[in-house]
C-alpha cells in the first residue's frame, strides 16, 4: 500500500483529510480511486491503515480501517552526530542513514571541517536536508520522520549525546574488533544511542580525546579507513541488524 505522511489535526474521529501537493499525487500521478487502500503515518510512529472515501481537486477524504504502532523502527533511537562534509556528501548520508533507522541528524563543526556556513545558509541546508529525510522516510517505510538539526559545535553535540544513554565513536586507533563487538552489544540493549562521525580527515586527536573523557566509547570499524560518506552508514548498517528482531 502506498503510504502518506499526515499531521494529527488531519484526523477527525474516524476519518482523515488529506490536503497539499499528496492530493495531486494521488489523483494523478497514482490514479487512485475510491475504495483503494492508503496507509496514512502521523510521523510518530502511529499507522492508519484507510480506504480512500471522497476525492476532489483540494481533499481526500480517508475512512480509518486499523490503527497500529508502526513495527519498521529500530528498538534503540539512533542518533547520528556526522561532521559536516563538503559538497552535496551530507545529502547522501540523510538519505541513507535514515532509511537505514537513525532517528535524529545533529550535523556537527568540528575543527577539520572544511564548510563555512552563517546563518541564513545553515537554516536552508537544514530545510533541504529535512525534505531528504522526510523523502526517505517515506521511500523506506518509517514510522517517523527523522529530524535533522541545524549545525552546532562540537561542544553543543557532546551537550546533546549527554542526554542519550550511551555513546560510540568510530577512531582507528581504537582496541581490537572484540572490544568493539562488546560495545556495540551493549549499544543495542539501551533505549537510546549517539554515533559520531568526523568529516574528511577525521577528528582531531583532542576532540578524540575530548569524546573518550566524556564517556563516549571509541570503537573500530576494521582495518580499512573509510570516507565520512561510508563510516556512518556502515555503523548504522552493524546497529541494525544486531537490533532487528
């Protein structure tokens, strides 16, 4: 079934209203027609699976048939700290990571990052990479749409991973696979967990230094070193299959 992301003041008792640029996706783009099914997501991880009722040039009207906990999210929030990469690299990582589960993008300036942003051009990337996540979101099935924050210092990341219950960083002088395995082991049993990832060139030995005296643990990814793009979604790739059920 085809699936349409909804706001909460969009259901009435047993009914939902669909409005905006889904309505013309809808009628002519996906033809559908009354009586066909739809599953509408309130993006908290609620599904409403409905029958299309009325269509006209403004409304689709939905009859609600089920309501369900969406079953597709990981069992850990996930929330992935990635150093700002040049280019249009931090578009592929949105879309990757959250249709691999992440839950929330905090995109973070660290002292090796190359990207200068002010104000009015971090709240632009911010609003495209948004549109990414809810676009991927909605490809991969999600019961929520990922948020992606605005840059912050590193400083403001590590204030924002204090709050999660446990905390991982990808650093190739870290110990052996074993240790690491234990690590992420343990990741999977928490409610919620912070990965953070540096950009090209990785993080400096003090931020490193920084992140393990705040309790953040330090783990390998193997012996190869990998671009800034690949380390979060290989991570996220690992947490995923160790939490799926």
């Amino acid at each position: 079934m085809y699936r349409f992301y909804i706001n909460r003041k969009d259901i009435n008792g047993n009914q939902i209203y669909i409005t905006g640029t889904d309505v013309n996706h809808i009628k002519n783009v996906l033809r559908l027609e009354k009586g066909d099914w739809i599953v509408a997501c309130d993006g908290d991880g609620i599904d409403y699976v409905s029958r299309i009722k009325e269509i006209d040039s403004h409304c689709i009207s939905l009859d609600i048939e089920k309501v369900y906990n969406s079953d597709t999210e990981l069992k850990t929030k996930l929330v992935l700290f990635q150093g700002l990469p040049k280019g249009d690299k931090m578009e592929l990582i949105v879309q990757k990571t959250v249709e691999l589960g992440v839950s929330e993008i905090v995109p973070v300036i660290t002292k090796r990052c190359v990207v200068k942003l002010n104000e009015s051009k971090a709240l632009k990337k911010q609003q495209r990479w948004q549109a990414i996540a809810e676009a991927a979101a909605k490809q991969s099935g999600r019961g929520i749409i990922p948020k992606v924050k605005i840059p912050v210092t590193l400083q403001k990341a590590f204030d924002i991973a204090s709050s999660l219950e446990y905390n991982m960083i990808p650093y190739e002088l870290a110990d052996g696979i074993d240790s690491s395995r234990k690590i992420v082991s343990e990741a999977c049993s928490k409610n919620s967990a912070g990965i953070f990832i540096g950009p090209e060139g990785g993080f400096e030995k003090e931020e490193i230094a920084q992140a393990i005296n705040m309790g953040i643990y330090p783990v390998t990814l193997g012996k190869r070193i990998l671009r800034t793009e690949t380390a979060g979604m290989a991570f996220i790739s690992i947490l995923m299959f160790a939490m799926q059920d």
